[in-house]
C-alpha cells in the first residue's frame, strides 16, 4: 500500500506521524512510503533519515495525494480539507464530536476516518493513553509556570516552602490524565485533592496515591466547596469519543479565590469548563471574570521528541495492520481498530460523534 506522514501545521504542533524505525519497516513489508518534507525535524528526525529508511521525500500535496493510507498526529485543520477524498483512510486524533467542521468535511470527502482517541482494547484506550500520560504532567507543569508572577500569575509557589503552605490542586476527573497530573503536583509538594464520580474509581486512586492525596467523590456540594479554596483546579475528564462534560460553570467561577488558574486537558473533546476554549502554545492563556485559562488543545506537541516516540509505539502495530491487510479487512479482523472508525462512506460510524450531531448522517 501507498502510506505518507505530513508535518503537523497547528500551532506550535512539531510531532509527527511516522519515524524513521516506522518507515524502514513499512518499506521492508513491501509497501510504499511518502513523507513530507521537514515532516520530523522538531520531533528530532532529519529527512536523511527517512531517505535511509527507505521512504520519497516529497511535497505536501504529493504525500496527500500519494496515500491510501494518511497517518498523522492531529486532526486537519481547513486548509488541509480539500486534501481529503473517497479513497483515502485517514488514521489519527480527530475529536470529531468538539468539531462540526471537520466532520461535515470528512463526510463530504466520504474519508474512512480512523480515530486513535475511540481506539479500545480490554486493556482501555491504548493510543490515547500515552498522550494523557504526558498531558497529565504537563498539567502540573503548566500550573507552576502560570502561578509565578512573570508569566502573569499570582506569584506563588505549587509547593510553597518551609513555613509558607503549598498551593491547592484540584483535579476533576480521577482517570489517567487526573492520575499523572496529580502526581507529578504531589511531587512538587502541592497539596491535592481528585475529584471523581466513580465509587470504584476512588478506591483505586487511595491505593495509587497511597493517602498522599485527598480522593474524593464528586457531588456539586462537594465541587463548590473545593472550587472555593483551590488555587489551581486541572479538569481532566474524558467521554471517549464524546464532547466533553461540563464541570465547572460560568457562574462557578464566583467561588475561585483570587489569583485562581483553570487548565482545560479535557479541550479536545470541547473542554470541561463552560468558559473554556482552545488556545495554542503561541498564547496559552486568557481571562474570563478576572480567572485565568489555560487551554492549550495539543499540549503533548509542546515535548514533540518524548510525545513522537511515546504515541508511535503505540500507533504503530495498528498502522502495519491496516497496511498489510487493507483498512476495511484490518477493520473488520480487529475489534479495538474498528471501534476506531468514526467516519466512512460519508457517515458518522462512531455513536459520542453521532449523538454530538444527530442532524449529520449516521451508520
């Protein structure tokens, strides 16, 4: 088969979809690889590389129109649309049910779009996870970047210091992006409370956090008095393949003492604040009655050398499947892939995108 990798043209986004290790064992199974120019430079690979590994070094417009197969990071922006066509698998993140543009696109192309975030397996959702991972502790990251004073913050320390009280993190929602965030602020001496509205849920977490961390049950009572002494709240809750919940409202906001932040890991999937929407690396933050905002919509593409290698290895087995058999036979072999499939034939397949647009055509 014909399979080409584009470079990422969202803001500040320098992952890419296919390594050089990738490439070179695609063109050892036989088939055809295309790689755009400059595709992996800020993921750290030279187009030497991919030249040694075996794939054409060409253009933008030659790699769309080359592949059957398209393997990316994230989903098409517009001026990637008139790209998409019938005969073309578009394999991905495409958080369809947080935008109405791309999906009325990708039906009119009548695209097969395979997306890596409904991915499932028993084992979850296995090309999402490596990116939540990393979007949890840049979470963290993010919140003692923006509480100091000359990024525009408060001017406190998440940990605080001997004799002064750490920062209070709230995170909503207990799953793997919740799970790292908290973590990694507990590792820097935050004081942490998670927030989830699964009983079983919050069993497990007492044990991962091992009572290092408060866990408790979510409940509107119980949000609005931890919004109220929170200097820093992480919403970290995930549908699959659904708009996101949510959580925290406008009027919520009226709690959060001064100097609050907000980050929004949940904004793929539409966000899971009401006042949320995304920003890019190039401005990350904004303001919403005197509260700051942060909801960058790639978080993981601003580490794009640890992101490409991490989402890779767990992308690629399921890239060289649909290669080696064809899209729709790898579809039809694999359950966890077919639960990928969220448009074809000019229909939504996936039921959270379906019901996100129920006025669209659907399987």
């Amino acid at each position: 088969m014909r399979i080409a990798t584009v470079k990422e043209i969202k803001t500040k986004e320098g992952r890419v979809g296919l390594t050089p290790a990738g490439a070179a064992v695609l063109v050892a199974d036989g088939h055809d690889v295309f790689v755009e120019h400059g595709a992996g430079t800020v993921a750290g690979f030279a187009d030497e590389e991919y030249d040694e590994a075996g794939a054409k070094l060409v253009d933008r417009e030659e790699a769309w129109a080359s592949a059957e197969i398209l393997v990316k990071v994230k989903e098409p922006i517009a001026e990637e649309y008139p790209f998409l066509r019938e005969d073309l698998t578009l394999f991905t993140y495409l958080h369809l049910a947080a935008d109405r543009p791309l999906t009325e696109a990708l039906l009119e192309a009548r695209t097969l779009g395979v997306a890596y975030e409904t991915v499932q397996d028993r084992t979850g959702l296995p090309l999402l996870t490596p990116m939540s991972e990393i979007a949890g502790r840049l979470a963290a990251h993010a919140a003692a970047t923006y509480l100091t004073a000359p990024e525009g913050g408060p001017g406190r320390l998440l940990g605080g210091s001997p004799g002064v009280a750490p920062c209070r993190v709230v995170v909503i929602g207990g799953g793997v992006v919740g799970t790292q965030a908290a973590l990694l602020a507990l590792g820097m001496q935050a004081e942490v409370t998670v927030l989830d509205t699964s009983s079983t849920r919050v069993r497990e977490l007492a044990t991962v956090l091992d009572g290092r961390a408060r866990v408790v049950m979510s409940d509107p009572t119980t949000l609005a008095r931890e919004l109220r002494s929170a200097d820093v709240v992480i919403g970290a809750v995930l549908v699959p393949g659904r708009a996101a919940p949510k959580v925290v409202s406008e009027s919520d906001l009226a709690l959060l003492p001064d100097g609050a932040l907000l980050i929004d890991v949940a904004i793929d999937q539409g966000g899971a604040f009401e006042t949320s929407h995304p920003t890019t690396y190039a401005e990350p933050t904004y303001e919403v009655h005197g509260v700051r905002h942060y909801c960058v919509a790639n978080m993981p593409g601003g580490v794009p050398q640890t992101s490409t290698r991490a989402l890779t290895n767990a992308t690629f087995p399921y890239l060289r499947r649909l290669a080696a058999l064809g899209p729709e036979a790898a579809i039809a072999a694999d359950a966890a892939l077919a639960l990928g499939v969220n448009t074809r034939a000019g229909r939504i397949a996936c039921e959270g995108v379906a019901e996100a647009f129920p006025d669209l055509p659907r399987a």
